[in-house]
C-alpha cells in the first residue's frame, strides 16, 4: 500500500495521556528541560511547563525499564551550546536505543540501537559528559554484566554518531540493579564507577577514558539491597576541589555519603607512607581507592536516617552558577532522596556543624500514592519531580524561600487502556483500563486562550476498581451524566456523574452560566466514597456533608484497613493527582446481573435507551448478548448467535440494528424493533463467516446501513444490509501489515456519499482511509459504486506503540472540516488526534 492523496487529510496531536512504568530508574530529566519516562514499550516525552506529553518514541518491542539524557540535568553546565540533546533507553529485552532530539524543531529520530550484550533486562543506564561532543555510558542488566561505552556526537545535524564498546565484564551470580559514573578530579582523565545491587554491597570500578576497568574496592555498610547510587561533581573544601562525594541508598531505610578525599601523596621521599595522627576519623576511614597514579581516601561522611521505608532513589542538586564568576559552576552540598514511605526529602549540611539534615520533606500523600519509585531534580534546582506506584507523576517548585507547592503534571493509565469513548456532549473522553481505573479528560480552557485543545488535562478519576476493567460504554440520550463499565467480574456497574464533577466540568469548558442548570438543580449527589474493603463507590449526598460523621477511636489511625474520607471539590484549575484519585469518584447506581462470565463489551444506543454486554465465552449459551434497558436497567433480551466471545458490538445509527462480531470469526446482524415504551422485539437478520481469523473490531457507517469489520487476519471488509433482508460484501481492502484491532467510521461533506475510515493495528500503526459511494435513488450502493484510498497513515511518532485497543470519533454535527479522533492502545497512553479534511 502507497501512501495516496496525502496532502488532503491531516494528523495533528492534540493530547497523549499515559502513566510511568513501575519501576525505579524509569525516568529522566534532562538539560534540555524535558523529562522522558517509559509507558509500556514506549518512551514518553514530557514538557513539565506545559505539563504536556509532547510525544511518544515507538521501537521497543519489550516494557521500558530506564530511559536517561545525554546530557542530564547534572551537566547543563556543558550543554549551553548543545542544538542536538540525546536520550538513552534500555527494555527488558536487553536492548538499548539511542534518541536525538533536536532543540531547534522538536523533531526526534531514532539514531541507533546499540550493540545487544545484555542477556536480559536492563536494570540501570548511567552516563557522563566528557565534553560537549563526547560522552561515556555504563548498562548494568540482571545478567550481571556491566557494559561501558563510548559515544562521540556529529558536529552537525544528522550527522553519524560513533558509538565503541570500552569495556564489558561480569559482576557474579548477584544482580546489580544501580550504577553511577564520575571524573576523578585531579587525575588526568580517570573514571570511577560505582555499582550496587543485591549483594548489599557499592563496587568501585577504575580506569582510563579508554582502558578496561579494574574493580578497585567495595564498600560496605548497607544491610539490605542498594537500590540508588549518584556521584556529585567535585565539591570545593578548604578552597581544594580534589574531593567528590557519592551518595547510595538502600533498601535498609538509610542512606550513606561517602567521602571520596584526593591523598596528598601516597608516598614519602623513602618510599614509606606517612605516618597521620590517630584520631575517631581514623576509625571511619575506608579503603583507598587507587586510579592511576593517584589515590584516594574514602570515608563515611554521613549516614541519613529519615526515611520509614525504602529508600528507591538519591540524587545530587544539578550544579549552579558561581555568583561571583558567572561562568562558573559549583556543585551543591544538596540531595534529593525518594521513598516508599510516600514522601521525598532534601538533605543538606548545616552551617556552623556540618552535620546533615533533612531540611525539606514533601509528599506524606494519602494512600494514593503508595510510595515513590524516584525522585529527579530539574535542572535548575528549583523543582522536584517524583513518580510513584500508581504510575503518577508529583512535581513541587520552590516558590519562595523553601515554600515548595504543587505543580500540574501529565497524568494516565499504567496499565493497557482497553476501551475509550467521547461524552454525548463531546466535551470530554472517557477511558477505562486494566489499571483498575476509569479517567475523564478534557480541554482546560482558559481567559487568556481559547485555543481548542491546548490545555487537556486529567480532570476526574470516576471509578477506582478492584478488578481490571474492559470496556465501557458512555449513554447517550437526556439526563446526566453516565457510563456503564464492565471488569472482570460477571456484574456491569453503572455511574452517574455527581454534582461536584458538572461543575468542574462548567469551569472547564468556561461555561459561567450552565445549559443544563435543570440538571445541577436535580442532582442531590455531591461525590462518592470507596469502601474499604467493598468494590461500590457510595455516594455522598449534598445535604449530608455539613454533618460530622461519627468516628470511633480507631477510625484514626492509618492502617491498610482504613480509607481516607472523600471531599467532593469543585475545580477551578486542573486537579492534581492525590485529589483526583479520592475526591472525584462518581456514585454507583445500578449493578447488572444476568452474566456467567468476565465482562467483555460493552455498548450503548445512540437514543439512550438500551445498553447491550457481552462476556468471555466458550460456549454458545454464555456467548448471549444482553440487552438492558436504560432507565428501569432491566434486562429485556438475550441474543443468541454466536459460540465464543463476542468481541465488540455496535448499534447502527438509527437504532435499527446491533451488529455484534466475536472469536468464532463470524459477525450477527440483529434487527432491533420497539414495539412499546418498555418492550422491544429482535430477530437474526443475518450471520456470516467474515474473515479466517478472530474479528476484533467493527463499525457503522454513520449516515446508512453498512459496516466494516476488522480481523486478525489483517483485512477490513466493506458490508451492506440489503433491503433490511441479507448482506452482501462490497469491498476487501488490501491487506495490512498487522492485525487490525480497532475501527472507527465518520461520515464527510455530504455525509452520505463520503467518509473516513480510522483504522488501527496491533503494531500500533493508525491509518485513514476515504471511502467515497455511488448510491442509487432507493439509497443502496450501486455495483461497483465503493472506492477506498489511504488518506494518511499517522505519524509514528504520534501514533501508539503496541496495540491499538479502540478508535472513536468525535460527534460533530457542524464542521465535517475538522475532526477529533480518540484512540487507546496497550501502551498506556489515551490520544486524540485533531483531523482536517481539505
């Protein structure tokens, strides 16, 4: 397939929201402002500014484990000339990528991949620069090897960056999981590494810019697994910039400074070592390190003891600008440590003693959070970022004086998203995923900008599970707010959204006075509650919280068993990520029985009167479509056709029909009449083998009666119901590169004579196609009257990285022009693409 009338049909990012994988080394800040982190198999770019994803860098195979810059934040000082920065990513295949982003266009391009070594996952990447063209980075994996590399950086754009392995050796049967690199000062060009791992103990690895590395000493100290290591550069005492520091936390709650001191000289004229006066700082002393013709003394400088649990996460303040010499750089005496005890803390030495102290603590988050993974200064030194077990995002800014706030932060799933659909009044997605959550994202606007679609942000987290959930379905029709979502569990759950959230939703949309005031006056729910140990979300009423709930004496106290109290907020500016994740759950209304097994799939009709669902299945009889009645939610149809799965469902665009399709290959028409208020009747119109393999996807033509159909066998096939009797086939487009795993139909211009065809893979590849039809006087499409050509394929870069779980278009009655496009996928992330058709 060649790409054909490209310049009519343009992709534009609007939105990318996407969690952090759980895992400790997963992010990085680099000098160029930005912060990359992986989100499942793909490498995530984000803007703390704009508190954006700006994009996603598609090309592992395998989840992400560590992403870090060249240069990082630490070596701002020598990227000031820099127009191209890098990144470097390593997956739990082993593999590692190198990045280039260039800063005058914000274009990124994959430059190389590098030489695979590591047998399994790479635990940790660490790298320094030597110069502005020239950098050295170590892999550490869970093989228990270590490699060491070189790269030199073109001196133009898109030049060839030289990459040459300088050393590789084994650690022994225990993992390393940490490392850090450093310039010895004061030795001509000797490099330290520093490593720690499961063994409890800090291996120190010496040589030159270009020699093999020779393990120089071990420190020991930690009683538990070392989990973050981080050299400062050097740091000035006594007017003498011959000392570094390196800093190691642990899994043992503590953290270490380590003194690493220049010796004078090793030796005296005879050959001897000088003989020091016996004193305490005698018995603290550690090993000499010897690099070259140098030595150094090492000591325990300080041992932090602050932190209630783990300690994931230690890094050294980026340098600053000398006050005095405005070309000069010094490093802080400042650290930043992460916890799984929910909060980070800022170490520094106090004035007149020297001793450390913990000077700043942030975080101590409800039970939202459940501990940090890592903690990342900019580069600057005036924020802090942190990412937590919830794949969450918590960043701080010094203000004023140490009066460090919260600031706004991309947010999403971290887990596959499996189902996305827009708000009957487009205002907002909705997505849910196997995370456990249900999300709602819309466009913030502000006074200053109206600019469609430049500010989305995570606006309210209706449901927080605990079953992974699988689809859902938005309903349509008068009324509230609502949604019904189905996990693996055998009952739906349907929401309705209560009264704090429709009027965030107000100030989103700058809707001073609401349309829809008779909705606010009717809804006497504020919010809702999580049970502790149920799965229902009970609402709040709004006339009961003025009430003081009664508490006994143990209600106080923080244990696994209790549950923070939710306080239902109105928002006037996007929530961040401890108040989404209590304060804006929605109440549950109704529970749907009738299932044998896990929910599968879920839709609503376009009039907003039925709700259909679909289980797991193996067998004919669980394989029943139900139909539930919206309003009364009373089940008023088992359909009967299929004998697996039915993997997705969709109603035609005048309610007529439900087209159903499922693993067994085949897909139903079912004919759907309402023959009274409450009572319906249906019939099989039609059931057809449609593709060799699993059916994964299918969609309505908006505007008439046909449909495509979507395979694992890479093909998407064009049907049409004739005469309300049968269907026959109209058009099999040629096949993909991959299977398809989800489609979405709009209608163009005329709207019944052109269209857009939303196409997405499992590769994580979205194409477009235009479908234009010759129609007949009685509205049948005439033989051959259906042509299909590529509009666009999108941009990998925009595109998902794994598979695509679900396409939806935004309604737009007005501008057929300008479209918005909604997609999920098994990377984490939810999108929408802005669409112009010229």
């Amino acid at each position: 397939m060649t790409m054909q009338s490209s310049g009519t049909v343009g992709v534009k990012r609007v939105f990318i929201g996407a969690g952090c994988n759980r895992i400790v080394n997963n992010v990085s800040w680099g000098a160029s402002g930005f912060v990359s982190f992986g989100a499942h198999n793909a490498v995530a770019i984000f803007c703390p500014k704009s508190a954006n994803i700006l994009t996603t860098l598609p090309g592992h195979k395998a989840v992400v484990n560590c992403t870090h810059w060249l240069p990082s934040s630490k070596f701002l000082f020598k990227a000031k000339q820099l127009e191209q920065h890098y990144l470097l990513s390593g997956d739990a295949d082993g593999a590692i990528i190198l990045w280039e982003l260039s800063l005058i266009d914000g274009k990124w391009r994959e430059v190389l991949q590098v030489p695979k070594l590591h047998k399994k996952g790479v635990t940790c990447i660490s790298g320094i620069m030597l110069s502005q063209t020239e950098a050295l980075f170590a892999s550490t994996s869970s093989d228990g090897t270590i490699c060491l590399w070189e790269l030199v950086f073109p001196l133009t754009r898109n030049g060839d960056c030289k990459l040459s392995l300088l050393d590789s050796f084994s650690i022994g049967s225990k993992s390393m999981v940490t490392l850090s690199m450093a310039e010895l000062p004061g030795t001509g060009g000797q490099i330290v590494l520093a490593t720690g791992g499961l063994d409890n103990k800090i291996h120190l690895y010496c040589g030159g810019r270009t020699g093999k590395l020779v393990h120089a000493c071990e420190l020991k100290g930690h009683t538990d697994w070392i989990r973050s290591l981080d050299f400062s550069l050097p740091i000035s005492i006594n007017g003498d910039a011959n000392n570094i520091f390196l800093v190691s936390s642990s899994q043992d709650k503590c953290i270490r400074i380590w003194k690493m001191a220049l010796r004078s000289s090793i030796t005296t004229g005879k050959g001897i070592y000088k003989k020091e006066e016996i004193s305490l700082l005698s018995y603290i002393e550690g090993p000499v390190l010897v690099a070259g013709s140098s030595s150094f003394q090492i000591s325990l400088e300080s041992l932090l003891i602050g932190h209630e649990d783990w300690v994931y996460s230690v890094q050294w303040q980026p340098p600053l600008v000398d006050s005095v010499e405005r070309d000069a750089y010094y490093q802080p005496q400042s650290i930043l440590s992460a916890s799984m005890d929910k909060t980070m803390m800022i170490w520094q030495p106090e004035n007149n003693s020297g001793v450390w102290m913990n000077v700043v603590t942030v975080g101590e988050l409800s039970h939202c959070a459940l501990g940090f993974y890592g903690g990342h200064w900019s580069p600057s030194g005036d924020s802090i970022l942190a990412h937590g077990y919830g794949g969450s995002f918590h960043l701080w800014k010094n203000v004023i004086n140490d009066n460090w706030l919260p600031q706004k932060v991309p947010s999403g799933h971290f887990a596959s998203v499996t189902d996305v659909a827009w708000a009957k009044s487009g205002d907002y997605i909705m997505s849910v995923s196997h995370d456990q959550t249900a999300r709602i994202y819309a466009p913030w606007k502000v006074e200053a900008s109206l600019k469609k679609g430049e500010f989305w942000h995570e606006i309210a987290r209706p449901q927080v599970h605990g079953h992974d959930i699988n689809c859902m379905a938005v309903v349509h029709g008068k009324g509230n707010h609502r949604f019904v979502s189905g996990a693996d569990e055998k009952v739906a759950r349907v929401f309705e959204a209560p009264l704090s959230f429709l009027k965030t939703l107000n100030n989103a949309s700058l809707q001073k006075n609401c349309s829809s005031d008779d909705v606010l006056t009717d809804v006497q729910i504020l919010g809702a509650n999580m049970s502790a140990l149920g799965l229902s979300q009970k609402p709040i009423y709004v006339h009961a919280v003025h009430e003081a709930p009664l508490r006994g004496v143990a209600d106080g106290l923080d244990t696994l068993e209790t549950i923070p109290d939710a306080v239902p907020t109105v928002f006037s500016e996007p929530p961040i990520e401890d108040q989404l994740a209590w304060n804006t759950l929605w109440p549950e209304t109704h529970k749907l029985y009738g299932h044998g097994n896990e929910l599968f799939s879920l839709c609503c009709d376009h009039r907003g009167e039925l709700v259909a669902s679909s289980c797991k299945a193996q067998s004919p009889t669980v394989a029943e479509v139900w139909l539930w009645q919206v309003g009364s939610w009373k089940s008023v149809g088992r359909l009967q056709s299929h004998s697996l799965t039915v993997t997705q469902m969709e109603f035609s665009h005048d309610d007529n029909f439900l087209l159903t399709v499922s693993r067994d290959r085949q897909f139903s028409v079912f004919t759907i009449t309402r023959t009274g208020t409450d009572e319906i009747s249906y019939s099989l119109l039609a059931r057809q083998e449609g593709h060799k393999r699993i059916i994964w996807s299918c969609s309505w033509n908006p505007h008439s009666h046909e449909f495509a159909t979507g395979s694992r066998d890479k093909m998407v096939k064009i049907w049409a119901i004739e005469k309300e009797s049968s269907v026959r086939s109209l058009l099999t487009l040629p096949q993909f590169s991959s299977s398809v795993t989800a489609l979405s139909w709009i209608g163009l211009q005329d709207r019944r004579n052109n269209g857009l065809l939303a196409i997405g893979m499992e590769n994580g590849q979205i194409e477009l196609w235009r479908l234009s039809y010759n129609r007949a006087d009685d509205g049948s499409i005439l033989a051959p009257g259906l042509a299909a050509t590529l509009a666009v394929r999108v941009d990998p870069f925009i595109c998902h990285a794994s598979t695509v779980n679900r396409l939806a278009w935004r309604k737009n009655d007005e501008d057929h022009m300008s479209m918005q496009l909604a997609s999920c996928g098994a990377d984490n992330c939810t999108r929408v693409f802005d669409v112009t058709v010229e």
